[in-house]
C-alpha cells in the first residue's frame, strides 16, 4: 500500500510555500542572467585570507582543534558570545554573555521566535510589505498577520488579535528594511518603544543591516532605546537578532537573538532540540576574524555598496517610465519600486527573464496578504556598476513595452 504523504503530513506542512527568492538564486548559475533577486553580499568583499589563516591556526593547535571538532554548549562558544556582549554595549544595549544566543544566522533566530511565542491564531504584528523569511519563519505556528498601527494611530495592539487575545509581538526592521530598504526615523523608533512598552508587546528587531549604512547619521536601534527606558535589557522587552553574514561571510552561519535572560534560556531549550550548537569551529574562526579584521573592512564594504546604490538610483532615473517609483535607501541592499496598478511583477518577471535575462522579485512576495502585485525589489550589493545600470537599461525595456502593449 502506497503512503499518502500531503495527508501524512501535519496540517500545518500541507500549506508551506517554498521561498520565491530561494528559487530565484538559482538563477545565479545561469550564464547571461543578471540578477537583482537574492539579498546577496559580493564574494569578493569576504575576508578570505583572514578566514582562511584562522582555520589553518585553530585546526593546527591541538588544543584548540579539540575545542573546535568537539561537542559545544548550546549557547554558543564563550569568546564569541562575549564579543557580541561588547559590541552590543558599545552600541547602546547593555547587555552580558548570558543575553546572548549565538544561532544559525539571524534567519534561525525568527525561526525560534515564532516556535517560543506562537500558537495557531495568534497575531504578529508587521509592517506591509515585510521580510519574506520572517513571514515563512512565523507561517510555520499558523498565525495571523495584522498590521502594525502607524505613529499617532488610534489603533493599538490590543485591538490587533484575533478572537479577544492579543498580539503576540510586533516584527520590525527599523534600518534598511527588507524589502524596501526604508528606515523609522529617530522619532518614529521612539514612539514605537513607548507604545509597546506601555502595551507590554514584545519588540523583534530585525538588525541584520544596520551595519551597512551609506548617508546620514547612524539612529538608535530599538533595542538600545528600550534599554534605556527599562534600564537594562533584562527590564525590557526588546530582541535583538543579529548575524556577520552582510559583513563577513554567510556561508558561516552566524547569527545571533540579544534578549532578556529569561528568553534566551527558553531559546537555548529550543536549540538544543533543534541542533545541538552551531558548529564550533565556525564560532571560533568567525570570532578570530570579527575580533582582529583590519578598521578598513567595513567602510571598504559600504563604499562598494553605496557606489552600486547610486548607479542603480541613475539608470532607475533614466531607463524606467516615468510613471514608475522608487526608494532612496540610505543604506542596506535594497531598493523597492512600485509600477503602474495595471502591471503584475509575477508576469513581468517571466517575461523579463525571457526576453532580458534580468531577474528580480516580485513584490507580493513580502506581503502576507498576497497584496502589493505592482511592486518589486531589486538588490544593488551584487552586481558591478555597469552590470547593474545594463540590467536596469534592459528592465526598463521590458516596462515601456508591457506598458505599451
């Protein structure tokens, strides 16, 4: 007798959607595609000699190859955990290594998020369109999406949950959201702190390219606003989720959740059930290079990215219609645009690939009500100048003619 496997299933798996964005990655191998699609850092930017002299000095000292090839903590190696500590503290969050969970990149921290506060019908509050990960992260406990109020709404998260309980959390990327590469202002973060404090909401604090900032002056995080109106981060009620994979390298895997330190012995039950540890030779060779790469790395990365970031924005200005818009990120990978209401970005994508091998994703992708057909996300920190305007030039070829026709 054959086995039925969708019915074998547990209910929630028989409605999983595979990443749109994952699938179009694939597309990196194809020869001729130019693809603005994956939130993808340039290779040639990762620290290689630095990862590759740290692997050779750890795997070398028989000490430390004992500590690297062995069983771990959950909570992830010491050093790194500490090292995170301190640049969080730097950063305005207060905190110990005990507030820190060192994770599979900042992705496998929402995943945990999601399994540790929600069960079926709960609420989450996000922002229209968010991070597609973080939606495919939380989909997983079968919640409900509700919109996260305005500043200066009425409406409040009290009045967001379903069948009289209220919100959960709210999921927020306050620097260079993915997908729109938008920031909250200074104003806005605050109101946010406030109005989830007095509510009791939790925070999630997507940080993940707060790093990767190209004008403009750099803003609070969440996370250090709330501390200073608790007085520390284990009086708040804001997480933290981080990773090196914009600045280092995401082959690594390392991300982090900064949280109070009742959540993260919670999260650490969760990680142990999950996978142990994060692979400690990773964690030691990531702390190695984290800890000792050189003051140019990171404005290295940025000038890379911002000159990309502004050839985008100028063959945006002279090959898209002028019915078209854009975002003017101040930083991160990302830039959103929103086309006439008559196109569909799913049906402009294939037809983009058909006749301009340019890749991109569709905007509804980021919506968890399937809205938002007319928009799209491009990333600029790939590709080289003159591919990114030659990828565009052709876009906007494929525009005027869907538009004309």
């Amino acid at each position: 007798m054959s086995i039925d496997w969708n019915t074998a299933f547990a209910p929630r798996m028989r409605q999983a959607k595979g990443s749109a964005i994952r699938e179009l990655l694939k597309l990196l191998d194809e020869p001729g595609i130019i693809s603005f699609a994956g939130g993808i850092p340039d290779p040639a930017l990762f620290p290689r000699a630095e990862i590759a002299k740290a692997a050779q000095r750890i795997l070398g000292d028989p000490a430390l190859a004992a500590i690297a090839l062995q069983y771990a903590p959950s909570e992830g190696y010491g050093p790194l955990r500490r090292f995170i500590a301190g640049e969080m503290t730097e950063r305005g969050v207060a905190c110990g290594t005990d507030n820190i969970l060192i994770t599979s990149g900042s992705q496998q921290a929402l995943d945990f998020i999601g399994r540790l506060f929600l069960a079926p019908g709960d609420a989450v509050l996000v922002v229209r369109p968010t991070y597609l990960g973080a939606l495919q992260a939380f989909s997983a406990h079968q919640p409900t999406y509700e919109l996260l109020p305005a500043p200066g709404s009425n409406r409040t998260a009290e009045s967001c949950g379903t069948g009289g309980r209220r919100a959960k959390f709210a999921y927020v990327i306050a620097d260079f959201q993915n997908p729109t590469g938008e920031s909250l202002s200074l104003g806005e973060r605050h109101d946010l702190v406030a109005r989830a404090a007095a509510l009791g909401l939790p925070l999630v604090e997507d940080a993940a390219y707060d790093r990767l900032r190209y004008d403009g002056e750099a803003l609070p995080s969440l996370a250090a606003l709330e501390c200073t109106r608790a007085g520390g981060i284990d009086s708040g009620a804001v997480l933290s989720c981080g990773t090196f994979s914009k600045t280092i390298a995401p082959a690594l895997r390392i991300g982090w959740i900064a949280a109070p330190r009742p959540v993260i012995e919670k999260l650490v039950l969760i990680k142990q059930a999950s996978d142990l540890h994060i692979s400690t030779l990773d964690q030691m060779v990531l702390h190695e290079v984290a800890a000792a790469i050189g003051p140019d790395h990171l404005p290295r990365i940025r000038g890379t990215y911002r000159a990309r970031r502004d050839a985008m924005l100028g063959a945006l200005a002279a090959f898209f219609p002028a019915a078209a818009r854009w975002t003017r990120p101040e930083g991160g990978m990302f830039i959103w645009a929103t086309l006439p209401a008559q196109l569909d970005a799913e049906a402009l994508l294939r037809r983009s690939l058909g006749e301009a091998q340019v890749a991109f994703v569709p905007g509804a992708t980021f919506h968890a009500d399937g809205s938002g057909r007319n928009t799209l996300r491009l990333n600029f920190s790939l590709n080289p100048e003159a591919v990114a305007i030659e990828g565009i030039r052709r876009l906007g070829g494929v525009l005027h003619r869907a538009l004309a026709a």
